[in-house]
C-alpha cells in the first residue's frame, strides 16, 4: 500500500519547515511524498482574498530544485501536485516520480495534455468532479498512452466530516471507470476515525493513501484541521502496513502456518475397540480425534 506523505501549504513558504517535514515524511516510511506546485498569480486572480497568501507560500525554482535534491538524497520518492504549466516545468527538473493534478484544475486541457507526455504515475482528483469530468480528463490522459493513471477519491471541506467521506465511492469509480483507486483522506487530524477511515478505504480496494501531516498541528497553521503530528504519521504508516498484512491472500492453498494447525488440530479417525472382519463402522466401535 503506498502511502503519500501531503505537506500541501503546511510549509507556510519557509525552507526549514519544508526540510524538516521531509525528514518526517522519510522517518515514517511514507512512499511518496507530495508538494503543491503553483505561482499565486496562475492560480488565483489578482483580487482574489488569498492572492497574498498563496504569493507568500511560493518558491522559487531554484529553490524547488534544491527541495527535490535533498528528498533525493534520502532518499524518498516526489509527486508533485502541478497546478499550471509553468509548475509543470519545474517539476520535470525536479526529476519527480509522478503528477498530481487537483480537480480544481481537471478541465484544464492543456495541462492534463503536457503532463501526461511524461508517461510518469498520473493522479487524477476527483472530489467534485462530475462523471463527465473525469471521462474528459482521462480521454486527454491515455491519447498520450500514459497507462499509469490513479484516481483520487476524496475533497476537503476542512476537514471533510464523516457522511461526506462516502467510501462506497471508491468501488463505483473502480467499476466506471476500470482504474485503480486512492484515497485523499481529509478526516480531522488526530481523531480516531483518521486512522480508521484511510483503514476502511483498504478494505473497499483503495490501493493508494494520501495523507496530510504537520509538525505542529496546535500551530494551526495551514491545512492543520486535517493533518497528522509527526509521531502520529509514523503510528500511522504502521497502522496501515499492519491493515494490508491482514488481507493476505486471496488463494485457497493453505500457508505453512495454516498447515501446521492443520496437522496439530485436525481431528483424525481412532477406534474405539477392536473391530471384526465385515463388521460396520459406527459410532459404537470409531471416534474422532485430535
């Protein structure tokens, strides 16, 4: 099961905090780790209320490039979440492992275009996305023969309470549209239910978890309502490997362990007494036993 560290904006826009949640993305065995690429002005509007917001949480491509240079050396795998074509850019000189693109962003053509021309793992958001959406972005997808495509199941309405979560989506998006499905999992940080939540999504046949985490969460600083402190990753990411193990396998041969329980608890055939030629066997003169 791979699980993706998201650090989204929780970097605020410092080096030293995206550094550091890079060393506990690594430290908790997460399989990837994730970044939101963006430049504020493609993103939003000029006068939009958190132009400013996202202008400061930017960095340059000097400085993504030295990001991805210190995730290398760990090392740990990117995926870099591209929310326009200059993001895309930068990601391809981060020598990143795969692309996210956002469902904000899922009927942007020309991106979904150009990002699939590098035939890397492509995730694909589908939290408010009609079903037509996600045909179209698919359609754009797989014309540039990328086959390696996940569908992300999820959104955040901070964070997505539980009747919103609705995981009997995941088996519909499988069946629609005959992918693999993930789970972007948004559930309050630290709750019960986000351990239990990503756990369910598993058994429904999600084969990717995305989740958010801090290093601070009572900071409460950018998409803290949905993230996981540092120690709770690692608990987390333990949680998770100990949940696929459970589902083993689906053959029905029996595994070295079931076979000596079998040949310590299975009941065999023993007499009772000494039974005559042509005598019948019944349960006056057989038993059974371990």
């Amino acid at each position: 099961m791979d699980i993706v560290g998201e650090i989204a904006s929780a970097h605020e826009g410092r080096m030293s905090t995206i550094l550091k949640m890079i060393d506990v993305a690594f430290n908790s065995k997460c399989s990837y780790i994730k970044f939101q690429i963006f430049r504020a002005k493609e993103l939003v509007a000029k006068d939009h209320p958190k132009y400013e917001n996202y202008h400061i949480k930017e960095f340059s491509e000097q400085q993504w490039i030295e990001i991805a240079d210190y995730c290398h050396k760990k090392p740990i795998k990117i995926i870099a979440e591209v929310f326009d074509f200059k993001s895309l850019i930068i990601a391809r000189k981060m020598n990143v492992s795969g692309y996210k693109v956002h469902s904000s962003t899922i009927s942007d053509i020309f991106l979904l275009e150009n990002a699939s021309l590098d035939n890397k793992l492509f995730l694909l958001s589908t939290g408010g996305s009609t079903k037509e959406e996600v045909y179209k972005g698919l359609e754009i997808i797989k014309k540039n023969k990328n086959n390696k495509i996940i569908l992300m199941h999820g959104f955040q309405n901070f964070p997505t309470k539980l009747e919103n979560i609705n995981l009997n989506k995941i088996e519909t998006l499988q069946k629609e549209f005959n992918l693999p499905v993930g789970i972007q999992e948004h559930v309050e940080g630290g709750t019960l239910m986000s351990y239990i939540t990503p756990l369910l999504a598993i058994a429904k046949g999600c084969v990717m978890i995305e989740k958010h985490f801090t290093l601070d969460r009572s900071l409460k600083e950018s998409d803290y309502y949905s993230s996981l402190n540092p120690d709770e990753l690692i608990k987390f990411t333990d949680l998770v490997n100990k949940t696929v193990s459970v589902f083993g396998s689906e053959s029905f041969n029996m595994s070295n362990k079931e076979i000596e329980y079998r040949n310590l608890l299975k009941k065999s055939i023993y007499i009772l007494r000494d039974i005559k030629k042509g005598e019948t066997f019944s349960i006056e003169n057989i038993c059974f036993k371990r």
